[in-house]
C-alpha cells in the first residue's frame, strides 16, 4: 500500500482511506473484524424494544417515505441506507453491550457497522469490500480519538464525535472515492460531530441518539463528497477545527502514526457485563476479592474502588439511578449485581438493578480517584478494590486487563454465546436465526452479495 505523506493530517487519513485495499489487511484483522461484526450484531439486536430505540425507528420510519434494501434489524424492515444506519447505530448502542478501544475511549462498532452494512446492501457490495470499510472506519477513527485525547472525553461523547467522521471513512471506502473525495467526507464529518455527556445527569436518550447522528451524518458525508461537496480540508488539526473547539490537550503525532503497519482494529475490546465500560475493571477486581477470599454479599460492609477520572467525570453524576439504562453508569449498582448475583448481564440489570440487596450493596460503594489507575489510564484500564467486611477484615483485589480486553479476550464461543443471549433477552430473534447469522459472518469474505441476515 503507498501511502503519501502530506504536512496536514487531514489529508493523510483521506489517502489511506484511498489507498486501503483488501489485500493490504493482514489476515487476522481481517478475522477481528469478523468477531467484532458478529459482537455488534448481538447487540444492535438487543435495543429492540427500547424506548428511546423505538422511538427513532418510528421517526425514521416516517421520513423514509418508503421502502428500501436496507435492513433495520430490530423490525425486519427495509428502508433507506441513510434511515436503517440510524435505527441500527441507535440499537447497537442502546444495552451498553458494544466493543470499545481503550485508548481512544470509543465505540466503534456502533457507528461503523450500521452505514457500512446499510450502503453495502443498498449497493450489493462483495464481503471483502464490507470488511475493507469497516477496518478504514476502525482505524481512522480510533486515531482520531486518541488524537483527541482524554480531555475531549470529559465534555464530549466521543462515540458521538468521533464516531462521525469514522461512518464518514468508511463510508467513503465503500463508495470507493478518491483522495480528494475522502478529504472531502472527513471534512463534512468533522464539522457534524456532536455528542454531550449532560445526558447522564438526567436519565436523557441522548446516548443512542448520538450514534444515531454520527452514522447518518457520516454516511450523508461521504455521499455528498461522491457528489463533489466540499468539505474542510483541516477538520482535525486546523485552527479553528476539531482539536481547536473540542480539547485542551491533543496528540496530532497519533493521527497518521504507523498506519498500514499498527492495526488498530486488533486493539478492540469486547464488553463482558452490560455496564458502561468504566465499571468493568472494577466489577472485576470485585469478582476476584470475592472468588479468591470465598466471600458473600453478606460478608460486605464497604466496597472502596480505585478508579481513574474518567470514570468519575462519567459515573460520578450517576448518584440516584432511576432507569435500568441509567444503572448501568452507577458503579454502586454494578458491584451490587456482581456481589449479588456474580455477574452484570443484561438479565442480571433487568431482574435485580433495584432489588433491595443490590441497593443495599449500591450504597456501600465509594470510589475514589487513584494515581496508579489513573496514570495508566487510558491505555490500561485497572481495576482495583478493597473490600472490608462486616467483621472487619479487608480484601484487596487488582485486576490489570478485564475480560473482553485484547489479552483477555473472547473467543469465538464466547462470543456467538453472547449474541444469543443478547438475541433471546431482547426477543429479536429464534436460536436457529442466530445460529445462520453467525455462519453468514464467519464466511462473510466469501459472499459476492451481502443481502442482510434475515
């Protein structure tokens, strides 16, 4: 792959967008990339039923104005690719399920996989041409939320942000532009990105809203730019661009760094509880105390967990849940599951969130900021916890890569497992269909023409 290396950022990420093709992926990227498809459908199934899901579907279903070749999984309708990238980004988005790169703090499945799969059944694209998109949104996007850096994740969703221009890249690949097209696209994208996280303090449905816009927004970029609009050639690193409105501190040295050498993709990692990811390490590092101490959730008096300030500034605000979706941002509630009932899936969230022994958990739980965690933080997220017994005993506990992270990974078992379980919770589909969806992915490379999964 020839890369050319340009002074403007920018332009860089446009022209290995240009220049990306399928041969130059390595195959076990090309592998991930199907474990994570397969993840992300999972979940883009479980927002069925959804309140704030349903409720962007029916807006999605009246402005379409008709039918299209685009599935909306959670119905089994066909719509447009501009309205079935909407509806899917806004499910997969919705039980908190969906992988997450460390680094960049980001969500990509959720708004790369929805437009990618929408335009490519809308244009009956080949697998590989669907497995090459998705790793150009995958790695332009993860590079453009580290670049970004932690500072932009405390005001701004980055999902959302990010997210935007990412549907935008992989779109662009998809639609097989140029250079100066691609440019154009990561332009019109980054002038689109949006996301707040004021949602949390009042149970908003803001979050699947988010990467509802970012799909759909980036998915009208890269059309526009096929049609010649023009878009900011700077978006990211120009003076008035992103980095400048968005951050305190940002990276520019992130954005094009080894592209075609370091895959991003292959740094993904897979959610195990259906809790806001901040919550994992912890979880984890509860789970340990107990399992390896042979403690019970009677044994509790105080659970102390060590967190970085990321998870403050997104979990803090969380102090009185009100909503299952809002639980899940309560590290108070996801401990109280874990100490419970040893796990924080989607059944344990929906049966117990606010039952009384978790509550009682709930309410012994305290976080605090700690230089370790925080310093590693977010290349690595540790988990650490002390846990003091109703005796007076206390238990520590670290946990250095919690399940789902890339040296702690999910195999493929694990993972078609979890895709039924988010397939049955959510009523969207029979074990048998699940069961063809999964052999779909796994020989996606060899379908001349993606037709959707139902």
């Amino acid at each position: 792959m020839n890369t050319t290396h340009t002074t403007a950022q920018s332009a860089q990420l446009a022209q290995f967008i240009a220049d990306l093709r399928f041969k130059d992926i390595p195959t076990e990227v090309v592998r991930r990339t199907e474990d994570l498809l397969l993840d992300w459908f999972g979940s883009a199934l479980a927002g069925k039923g959804a309140r704030p899901v349903e409720s962007i579907a029916r807006f999605a279903r009246r402005m379409a104005g008709g039918p299209g070749r685009a599935e909306v999984l959670i119905s089994r309708e066909h719509s447009t690719p501009l309205f079935a990238a909407m509806v899917n980004a806004a499910s997969s988005h919705f039980i908190e399920q969906d992988d997450v790169h460390n680094a960049s703090v980001f969500h990509p499945a959720a708004v790369i996989f929805p437009p990618v799969l929408a335009v490519a059944q809308d244009l009956g694209c080949t697998g590989e041409e669907i497995i090459l998109a998705s790793v150009a949104g995958y790695e332009v996007g993860i590079r453009i939320g580290e670049f970004l850096g932690r500072n932009h994740y405390t005001i701004f969703h980055t999902t959302g942000t990010v997210g935007t221009v990412a549907a935008a890249a992989a779109v662009a690949k998809l639609l097989r532009l140029d250079a100066t097209q691609c440019l154009d696209a990561i332009g019109s994208g980054g002038t689109q990105a949006a996301g707040l996280w004021e949602f949390l303090r009042d149970a908003a449905d803001s979050k699947q809203l988010h990467t509802a816009h970012a799909a759909s927004a980036g998915l009208m970029a890269a059309y526009l730019a096929k049609d010649g609009f023009k878009g900011a050639q700077h978006i990211l690193e120009g003076p008035q661009g992103m980095a400048a409105g968005m951050t305190n501190e940002s990276f520019p040295e992130k954005l094009c760094a080894d592209l075609g050498t370091r895959w991003a993709t292959l740094e993904v990692s897979f959610k195990f509880h259906a809790s806001c990811r901040h919550t994992h390490p912890a979880a984890d590092a509860l789970l340990k105390a107990m399992q390896d101490n042979r403690l019970k959730a009677a044994d509790i008096e105080r659970v102390d967990a060590y967190v970085h300030q990321g998870a403050i500034d997104v979990l803090g605000p969380v102090v009185d849940p009100q909503t299952v979706h809002q639980a899940k941002f309560s590290m108070g509630t996801v401990l109280g599951l874990i100490a419970t009932r040893g796990g924080a899936s989607v059944v344990d969230f929906e049966e117990a969130a606010f039952t009384e022994d978790v509550i009682n958990i709930r309410n012994r739980v305290h976080m605090h900021w700690d230089a370790e965690v925080d310093g590693a933080y977010p290349k690595q997220w540790i988990g650490k916890v002390t846990v003091t017994t109703r005796d007076g005993n206390t238990y520590d506990a670290k946990v250095l890569e919690p399940k789902g992270d890339p040296g702690n990974t999910l195999s493929r078992a694990e993972i078609e497992e979890k895709v039924h379980v988010l397939a049955s919770f959510a009523q969207a589909a029979s074990a048998n269909e699940v069961d063809q969806a999964i052999e779909k992915i796994w020989h996606l490379t060899e379908s001349s023409q993606f037709n959707g999964f139902f």
